[in-house]
C-alpha cells in the first residue's frame, strides 16, 4: 500500500485559470515540496492565501476529514524533471493536481490511480 503525506504547505496564491470557472491554487513547504491543484467553481470550496494546508496520496480511499476536504481520485500520467526537481502530474477527472518534489517520491508509479484529499489544518 502506498501512503504520502505532505503537511504545513501554505498556500501562496488562488488564481483564476485561463480555463473558465476554474481556479488555481499553489501550496509550499518548508522542505522545497510544490502542490498545485485546481478545482472549479461549482465545488464550493475555498482557500485563501497564507492558509495551510495538508494533501493526502494513498493507492487506497482516503475518508474525508470534514465538509471542506477535496478527496478524490487521480492518475499519475507522467513525471518529468525541471529545473532540479521531480514534477508528478495526476489528472482528476481533467483537472489537475501537480506535486513538484527535491526528492523522489517513494511508491508512486505511472499510469496508476491513487486517492488524494486536501485538508486545511
């Protein structure tokens, strides 16, 4: 079974993507990790920057913390190199969540599914 977590990422910015009704939101760590997720408009969520946050990675479901949690599940499609870091791309259902890490991220395999949830902490 495969499990990451990420936690203490805050977020820098929400933005609008050139994709209507979608936003964007870029998360860091201390320790160089990047996230960056979207989600559209009707999902009723809400993040703001200097909020923190933690993302959850599991091959099996992950139960909602609460009413605000973004869970859901995605496909790792590729992972590239850039500028010294590991770039994870996963698609959820088109929308995309990338997590760009210094070091390798362990059990994580292309073209295979994991559950995810993004919490406020």
């Amino acid at each position: 079974m495969t499990q990451i977590t990420m936690e203490n990422l805050s977020i820098k910015n929400v933005t609008s993507s050139i994709i209507p009704s979608i936003f964007d939101v870029k998360a860091h760590a201390p320790n160089g990790l990047e996230v960056l997720f979207e989600y559209h408009r009707e999902m009723e969520l809400s993040y703001k920057e200097g909020e923190e946050i933690s993302l959850k990675l599991s091959s099996q479901k992950i139960p909602p913390k609460n009413a605000s949690s973004f869970c859901g599940k995605a496909m790792l499609y590729t992972v590239k190199q850039k500028e010294g870091l590991l770039v994870y791309l996963f698609s959820a259902g088109g929308l995309i969540l990338r997590i760009s890490s210094p070091k390798r991220l362990e059990g994580l395999e292309i073209a295979s599914e994991y559950y995810f949830c993004i919490d406020k902490t």
